[in-house]
C-alpha cells in the first residue's frame, strides 16, 4: 500500500444552490409514528368489547401499554437504523434524542404493563402477586424469555441515566446498550404468544412481523451491509496526520472513488482505524475540509484515549468509515445570509460551510487561547478569497473576552436577526449562545446547531 502526501486544502467555490423551504420529512415521520400508535391503540379496542371490574380495568390498561411498549421499541430501532433519508432530513443529533426521549417512554410502558397486568390478573384469580409472577413467568408460552429482555431493558435504562452514565466509559455504555436488540428479540415472542390481541387474529399477527421484519431488515442494511459494501469499495487508509494547534491534529484519508460517497460540508463519519488498540471503536468526527476526490480530512483535538491516539496513527493504516451522516449541510439554509457561530474544535464542521456556503457569510469563532484557534491560516485564507468576515475571539487573555450575549453578537454581526445560524461548539458555549441568539430575535427555525455529544 502506497500512501500520498495530500495536497493542501483547495478552496473549494461556495455552491450557488438557492436556500431551499424546510423539509417535510419530520413532520411525516411525526404523523406516521403517532398514526401508528393510534392504530394500535384501535387494535385493542376493536377486541375488546367491554372492561368489566377493576381486573378488567387494570388488565385493559396492562394490554395497552405492552402494546403501545411493543410499538415503540420497533420505532426507537427505527430511529437508530441510520436510514440516509431520516437521517439527512431529520439530523443525527435529534435522531438520537428522540431515541433517548422515546426510550423513556418505552421503560415507563413496559414497566406500567408489567404490574398492571400481573395486578389485574392476581385480582382475577384471587390469588397473591407474588403466586400470579410466578404462574406467569413459568407457565406463559414466551414468558420467560420476556422476563429476560425485560430485565435487560431495565438494565439499559439504569446506565443510560444522566448520573450513571457519565460515570462509566462511553464503549462499556454502548456495547451495555447493544443488549436492547436482544432485549427485543426475547421480548418479541411473548407480545404473540400472550398478547390476547394476537392470539387469534391473523391480520394483527402479519402486520407486527412485517413491522419488526421490516425494522430488522433496515438495521441490517444500513448498518452492516452497506458499511461493509463501502469498505470494500473505497478502502479508505490514512495518508498523513498534521498538528494544528496544541491537542489537535488533521488526519487526512485517502482511497478509491471518493467522489461517489457524496458526503457534504457539515457532514461527519463514525471512524474506525484498524490498528492496535482502536479497531474496535468507531467514533464520529466531522470533515474539517470540503470532500475532495483525492482525500477526506478530520480534524481532532484530544479529549480521551480514542481522540488523542489518533496523533500517533502511522500513514497507511486501514480505516472504516461509516456514513456520511448528519443534517447540519446547507441543506438547512433559509435565507442567503449566514452567521456561523462556532467554539473552540466545533469549528471543523463550521470550516466546511465558510468555504461551500453560498451567500454572505461571517464566521465567529471563540476559544480559549490564542493558540488554541485551529485551522486559523486557513479560515484567514478562506475569509480573503471570498470577500467574508471572520471574528477570533478568545476568553485569555481577559482583555480579549467577550460575554456571549445579545448585545455582544449584535456588535460583531448588526443583521443577525436576518441570517441563518449554524452553531457548533462545547454544551455550555453552545446554551449561552442558543439563549443569546433568541435574545437577538433569530427565529428558532433558522437556527441550526449540531452537537458534539450523543
Ligand atoms: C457528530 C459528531 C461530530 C464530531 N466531530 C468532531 C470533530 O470534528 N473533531 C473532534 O475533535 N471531535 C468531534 N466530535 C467529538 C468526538 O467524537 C469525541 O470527542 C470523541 O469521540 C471522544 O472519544 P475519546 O475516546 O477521545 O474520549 P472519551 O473520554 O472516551 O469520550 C468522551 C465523550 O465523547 C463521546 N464519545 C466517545 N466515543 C464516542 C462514540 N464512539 N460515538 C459517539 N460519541 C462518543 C461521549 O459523549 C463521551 O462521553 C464529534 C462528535 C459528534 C457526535
């Protein structure tokens, strides 16, 4: 294997596309996942001619929410299948907080389910909680297996809580978090087998396979098939690693035919570098330049043991990319003014759009130090060949600092309220500045923000 020195980053010229009206697509998929749960929710009353006593009305309860828990869990895989058009459309980042927020919803049904149902049925047979758990989970065809999944779920729920989950590292969580799909498998066969909504009913049976047949079909393709397809097609290897500023370094990658990837500024990849060490993760960092037949650039700063091992990655090692992912392109633009707003190593993505972007352009970009304003020749030069403002500023020394306000904005940028924003910087740059650009009247619509953090 040959590795190139990459030539320095071109300029590309801004795309002349025009800002398009906001996409459709979330509402759909909003008003097709609520439709669903509706129908699922007609699905029981159509069996169920009338609620008798309270059995009957703790057992009615208890068969809604194991649907509507049955239904969900098919919609968070959906969310997370990295389908190309919900994922364009909708944007990873909020793919992933639905997923996190509907998640909740689930653990909330299928917690409810469970004691209403053995509530309601201990209350039917006379007979204690503790006597009906059992009958239940040893007698019931798939229950005990819908017990396991269950448990698993729970334990999925327990470290993705805030407190515990930024206690242990993010590979334990995600590969803890990996037993959700077993945890629906083993779910699965008890919600036919005992689900008085299904035994019996044909057409309801056919619908539940084909909607979970379906799900697993997309999970299999989008996320195994087609990474393993354009690993082969692109064998993608890293040409050279360069140092930008203090912790961070732009790794460029070479490969075959990477034109017909067509990732675009403001896009990212889940990169997984095949050497000792780190093959096993695959972390998501964004193109720091716009893609170029020849080669892809990332440019990282160090922040745990994934980020800074890559200063050390040796030219010609193999990587795997998965994407390109993310919603935070021009695609989003809506008007032809654009300020974008970024901190400290949320630049990369920012780089991208300041050379792409169409329109009129200004660029402010805060960090701490001086020297911590990576890519800054680069921007200068971006700035200078289009005729585009970019402000620095720093918070040290203190001198330099400016409070991210309002008021502050407005001086560096007077029609603020006109121009689309793209923000991307740590959580707290970015909280002080969702605030400041609702102060400055910038409609929320027209603020368009990607998060470093899942
Ligand atoms: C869409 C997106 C684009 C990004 N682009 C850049 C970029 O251009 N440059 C840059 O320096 N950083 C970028 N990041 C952040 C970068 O992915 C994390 O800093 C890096 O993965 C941390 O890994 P670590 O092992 O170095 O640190 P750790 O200490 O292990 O992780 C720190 C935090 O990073 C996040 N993280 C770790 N591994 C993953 C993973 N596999 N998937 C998702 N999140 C993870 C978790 O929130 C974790 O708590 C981006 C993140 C996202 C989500």
């Amino acid at each position: 294997m040959t590795s190139t020195t990459p030539p320095a980053p071109a300029m590309t010229r801004p795309s002349r596309s025009a800002p398009r009206p906001p996409s459709p697509v979330p509402v759909l998929v909003h008003l097709v996942i609520w439709g669903g749960a509706a129908a699922v929710l007609a699905l029981w009353w159509s069996d169920t001619p009338s609620v008798v006593g309270a059995a009957g009305w703790l057992t009615g309860a208890g068969r809604i929410t194991g649907l509507l828990a049955g239904y969900a869990c098919a919609i968070l895989l959906l969310l997370m299948a990295r389908v190309p058009l919900l994922d364009r459309a909708i944007g990873t980042d909020r793919l992933a907080r639905w997923h996190a927020m509907g998640g909740r919803y689930v653990i909330s049904l299928a917690c409810a389910h469970v004691l209403l149902i053995i509530w309601g049925y201990a209350l039917e047979s006379r007979t204690g909680v503790v006597d009906q758990t059992t009958t239940l989970v040893l007698h019931y065809p798939d229950l005990l297996k819908g017990t396991i999944g269950f448990s698993l779920f729970l334990v999925t729920a327990i470290v993705s809580v805030r407190a515990v989950r930024r206690r242990i590292p993010y590979e334990t969580w995600h590969l803890l978090h990996f037993g959700t799909y077993l945890a629906v498998f083993l779910a699965f066969w008890h919600q036919l087998s005992d689900g008085a909504d299904f035994t019996g009913n044909r057409p309801a049976q056919l619908a539940w396979y084909t909607l979970y047949i379906a799900v697993a079909a997309l999970l299999a393709w989008y996320r195994f098939a087609v990474p393993v397809r354009r690993a082969l097609r692109h064998r993608l290897y890293v040409a050279e690693v360069r140092p930008e500023a203090p912790g961070v370094v732009s790794v460029y990658l070479s490969g075959s035919r990477l034109a017909e990837l067509r990732a675009e500024p403001g896009q990212f990849f889940r990169w997984r570098f095949l050497t000792r060490g780190m093959w096993w993760a695959a972390n998501p960092y964004s193109l720091s330049a716009a893609p170029h037949p020849e080669y892809l650039r990332i440019t990282v700063k160090a922040s745990g043991g994934h980020s800074a091992a890559l200063a050390h990655l040796r030219p010609g090692t193999r990587v795997l990319a998965e994407g390109p992912y993310g919603a935070f392109t021009a695609r989003r633009r809506r008007t032809r003014k654009t300020l974008l707003l970024g901190g400290g190593v949320g630049i990369t993505p920012l780089r991208t759009l300041f050379e792409t972007l169409p329109g009129e352009v200004v660029l402010v970009y805060r960090a701490r130090r001086p020297e911590d304003l990576a890519l800054r020749g680069e921007l200068d030069a971006l700035a200078a060949a289009r005729g585009a403002a970019v402000h620095y500023v720093v918070d040290e020394p203190a001198a330099y600092s400016s409070p991210l306000t309002a008021e502050a904005l407005r001086g560096l940028v007077p029609d603020l309220a006109e121009r689309d924003v793209y923000l991307c910087g740590p959580p707290g740059m970015t909280e002080a500045a969702l605030c400041a650009l609702r102060e400055a009247g910038v409609p929320r619509r027209r603020v368009h923000h990607e998060s470093f953090a899942f």
